[in-house]
C-alpha cells in the first residue's frame, strides 16, 4: 500500500507528514532531483494535493511562517532596518547608474 500525507480516504497509506513524501526512496530520484513520474506516482501525488488542498496545508505553513518571521524581525529589528537601509541604497545606486545610461544613448 502507498503512503500518502493524508491521502487514507484515497486508499493510500499515510506519511507521517507532508515532507516525508518528497523524501521517499520509492520515487527513484535521478541525480538531477527528478523521478520517473509512473503512473503509479502520479496518482499518489494527486491523492497528496487533494489532501493538502482539503487540509488548506499550504495557507497554514504560510501563516506560522508569517507569524514567525514577524516575531524574528521583532527581536532583531535593528539588522533588519539596516538590512533594509542597505538594499534602499543598492537601488537607487542602479537607479542612478541606468539613467545615466538611457541619458547617453
């Protein structure tokens, strides 16, 4: 039986999470990261979007990620308005360097 994140109404096997599935040997990863996509595959990767849609698993990694990256910035503010500063003046020096160019054509 597959294993599928969710995917039991499917008649699949579940993962223990939504990653596990990616990381599965079944699939045969070639050295470039990519399978065989058999049928087999496919269906069990159908099961696993309909699970992920029904379950809204992305919206929710997008929230707790929000959520965190919200309080990381809190903690460090100081690095991220910094941060910030300095990718304000890495635009305006292309910004300043492309007119000078259309000014020249």
């Amino acid at each position: 039986m597959e294993r599928v994140a969710g995917a039991g109404a499917e008649g699949f096997t579940r993962y223990r999470d939504p990653v596990a599935a990616y990381t599965d040997d079944a699939w045969q990863r070639d050295s470039d990261g990519n399978t065989r996509h058999t049928q087999r595959e496919r269906a069990i990767a159908v099961a696993d979007v309909t699970c992920k849609r029904r379950h809204h698993t992305a919206e929710l990694w997008h929230a707790v990620r929000a959520q965190k990256q919200a309080a990381d910035i809190a903690r460090h503010r100081d690095r991220y308005a910094a941060g910030l500063q300095a990718l304000r003046t890495y635009r305006a020096n292309i910004a300043e360097v492309l007119e000078k160019l259309d000014r020249s054509d």
